[in-house]
C-alpha cells in the first residue's frame, strides 16, 4: 500500500521518517524531499537532482515501508490508548 504521496509531508515528518532509513545520499534525499514535500512528479525531482529513476524507486519504496510501519504503530497505541480509556 503506498503511504507517501505527492506533496503530502510536512518537513518535519520527512526528516523523522528518513532518519528512520539508511537513505543517506545527497542527491536522493533532495529528490524524495523535492517530490514529497515540495510537490514535484517523481520524474521531476530524479531529473532535477541528477538520479536514475530506478535510484529514485528503491529509496521511496524504503521510505514508503517506514512509513508504513509507522502507521501500524499508531494504529497499535491508538487501540491501547482506547482500552485504557474504556476501562476507566
């Protein structure tokens, strides 16, 4: 399931969830932030930042498994902060 979409981070959100990663390049990181924060198409932000598209893919495929990951995590503590509740 994707979870990132174009132009749909806050800088912050990006920063937490590519600390998250390995991701340590320059040149992706700037085309991931480019498309995610900034809005550009997935083409756009290789292109301006001089990667393959295939370099682009495999590093937002990483991010998207973050940030899966981390809404299975909330989904998780939302649930227990529900039973908490309900027990009070």
């Amino acid at each position: 399931m994707k979870y990132l979409f174009i132009g749909s981070q806050s800088e912050r959100r990006f920063e937490l969830l590519l600390s998250l990663t390995r991701i340590n390049s320059d040149d992706v990181v700037a085309a991931l932030y480019d498309h995610l924060v900034k809005g550009a198409t997935e083409s756009s932000a290789a292109i301006i930042n001089g990667i393959s598209m295939s370099n682009f893919n495999r590093a937002f495929k990483k991010l998207n498994d973050v940030a899966e990951a981390v809404e299975h995590i909330k989904e998780i503590d939302f649930r227990k902060l529900n039973q908490l509740s309900d027990n009070k």
